[in-house]
C-alpha cells in the first residue's frame, strides 16, 4: 500500500455524502492498444482502493466510471459526451491514443471539465487548446510528449552511440505520423536527415521491406514510432533477416506486448520511459506491488500507462481538496496552482507540475532510457539507474 495524504477527517460522511465521480478512459480492447488500456485502468484501481481506505476527499468516497473507448476516435468521443452529460463527472483521466484523445479532450475542453491524459503523447494535444487558442485549457497531460521523447532517443544514438545514419519506420496511425514528424523535427534541429523513411500500417506482419530499404540505405540504427504489436514485428523481421540495427522506439517498446510478441528479437532494443517496474525508490516498488496484488497479475502491461494514471488520479484529488470544490474552473485552477507536496506519487514529486502556460507535467530530464534485458525493461545507463533512487522533479 502506498502512503498517502489523508484529505478527510470524517471517515462515516462517506456513507453520507454523493461519490465524486471521476472518469477513467482507455483502449482496453482497442487493436495494438490493450496493455495501455488495461494499465490505465488497473492504476487507476491501484489509487481507488488508496483513496477510499484512507477517507476520500472533502468527506466524499471517490468512484471511478471506466469506459474502453476501443482506440477509436468516434468511440472516445461518444464516451466522453455520455460521461459529461449522464454520469456528470467532475474529471477525466486516461486516453492511450492521439487520434482518440485529440476529439475527446476537446469535449470536456467544452464543458470545462479538467481532463489529464495519462499516456498519449502525440504533441499536438495540448497545443490545440492552450492559449492562445483558447482563452484557458482545461487539458492537462502526464505523460511525456512525442515534442521530447524524440529527444532521448536521438541523444541515445547520436550523442551516446556515436551514430547518425539513421532509418526512421512508423506506423500510419495519428500517433506514428506525429512521431515521425517530431523525429524529423529533431533531427532538422541537429542538422542532420534519415537515410530513409519507411511506413507500414496497424496489423502488418512482415517488415522485411521496409527494413531492406533501410538496410540498402546504410542505416546504422532503427528508430520506431509505432504502436507495441507492429514494433515487435519490426523486430522479429530484423532478427531473420539478420539484421543486427539498434532499434530504439519510444514508451510503447516497454509494452508487454512488444516484449512478448518479440520473444528473443527484443533483446538489446531501447526505449524511452518514464517509469521503470522493480526499480527506483520504496515509493515505486510498493506502486507495482499494489499494482499486481489490486490486479491479480504477474506483470503490468504498460508500467508507464499505469504509473502515470495513478499520479494523474492523485494530482486531481490534490487540485479538488485544495480548491475545496468539484467545480470544474476551481479544479484547473488549483491544478495550475498546485500548492501541496505530492509525496504519494510513483513518477515524480510534481512540485507545480503545471501553470497557466504549461499544462505539461513531464520534463525532458524526466525521461530516461530503458532497455529490455532477459524479457523486462531495465535501465539502458546504470548512471539513470542510480539517479532514479531519487525522484527527478520537473526542470
């Protein structure tokens, strides 16, 4: 169990008093998306079963309304009206997909609903709705934007390894083409270009083309922007060919999935976290503990989707104790104002994770780089390894 703030004296109003409602949404059944789903949703239980024991907020229990939204944009959109107009809920975390989370953020934008996405991390979420596209956002994000994790990746490779020819493959999907694109961007930065780009779509099997155009180009490395399941037959279609390219993808290659679906081709291959299962400090150990004690699992899906949700949760019931209300413009307030120390949470402290200007909780030095060794996510730098000991706070 997880130590947590008490935010009520009154342990028996709770019998007395409506829940608050807060909406959690994944892509629990959704194609390539299931461990993001699942992940969302057993944090969030991990956090439920805190909450409660310890006396909710403002006297109130909390109940949580689980929705799949099936990694589908029509689907997340319709949920996130039901959830605003029939469940009345007073906010909203989770979404696993950009295409998903880009119309369904803009609803509870609408009814000024604070929503924190958990685990998409297409860059262009938040942009659409920040100011001064809007004259306040209600959507916040804790997970680490494809605008950064390109970053690590490419600071892996290039800064690390030494290496600069590089052949960049993504899926079709609104996540791999603005990941694609964030790679580029970054890649233009250091003034430097691909030796090639490839494609493929959601479902594909075979990868050798596109990993024999990278091949004949005289890529280096791999860099993947794809979803777990298409990174691992990416992989699997390396290791056949005989093709020993570092490959280097961003969170979805933490994914139980990818590890599984992989088998043996995803030894060595890297990727960008925020979150790390079995290691770090007391807080994070005890995190995947509950985690698979409140789950009744061996492993967690997606530690990073499900690490993320559960300090999402907590930043909410930090925001509405603090504003002393479930109003929807005191919560983004306080959510910009954060005051208390966050000493509960898996991630990271957030000390002011969010402002006015910035409703990005996660910052570069918050991103490290994992590697999968013998089937499970361990630090690619032992120096990371040491660091993570101590919580790292926003910079």
């Amino acid at each position: 169990m997880l130590p947590v703030l008490i935010l009520c004296t009154s342990f028996p109003a709770l019998a007395e008093k409506p829940p608050i409602k807060i909406a959690v949404i994944g892509p629990i059944t959704g194609k390539s998306s299931e461990d993001i789903g699942e992940s969302i949703r057993g944090g969030a239980r991990v956090f439920l079963s805190d909450i409660n024991q310890f006396g909710g907020v403002l006297g109130h229990r909390v109940e949580l309304v689980e929705r799949d939204d099936e990694a589908k944009p029509e689907v997340g959109a319709r949920i996130a009206r039901d959830l605003v107009d029939k469940e009345k809920v007073v906010a909203a975390v989770g979404f696993g997909n950009t295409g998903v989370a880009l119309p369904s953020a803009k609803i509870f934008q609408d009814a000024r609903i604070p929503v924190i996405i958990s685990s998409a991390t297409g860059a262009v979420i938040n942009e659409q709705l920040m100011p001064p596209a809007s004259a306040v956002s209600y959507v916040f994000r804790i997970s680490a934007s494809d605008a950064l994790q390109p970053i690590v990746i490419l600071n892996d490779l290039i800064d690390r390894r030494k290496i600069t020819k590089i052949a960049l493959l993504h899926d079709e999907t609104p996540y791999g083409q603005s990941g694609k694109q964030s790679v580029l961007d970054e890649l233009t930065r250091r003034q430097l270009a691909p030796v090639t780009v490839a494609s493929f779509k959601v479902g594909e099997q075979d990868m050798s083309s596109q990993l024999a155009q990278a091949r004949e180009a005289g890529a280096q490395a791999v860099v993947l922007y794809c979803l777990a399941d298409e990174g691992a037959m990416v992989a699997k279609s390396a290791a056949m060919m005989k093709l020993k390219l570092p490959i280097v993808g961003p969170w979805t290659l933490s994914h139980k999935s990818f590890i599984d679906l992989s088998a043996d081709s995803s030894e060595g291959v890297r990727t960008a976290v925020t979150y790390i299962e079995n290691h770090g400090g007391t807080v994070s150990n005890q995190f995947a503990l509950a985690y698979k004690k409140t789950n009744k699992v061996s492993r967690i899906p997606s530690a990073v989707a499900a690490a993320q949700t559960y300090d999402a949760l907590r930043l909410i019931i930090l925001a509405i104790h603090q504003a002393r209300s479930t109003d929807g413009d005191k919560i983004r307030a306080a959510l910009e104002d954060l005051r208390q120390p966050t000493l509960s949470t898996v991630v990271s402290r957030y000390q002011r994770p969010f402002s006015p200007t910035d409703h990005e909780a996660i910052s570069l030095n918050m991103i490290v780089m994992g590697e999968i060794q013998k089937g499970q996510v361990a630090y690619a730098y032992p120096e990371d390894a040491s660091s993570g000991l101590i919580t790292r706070v926003k910079k």
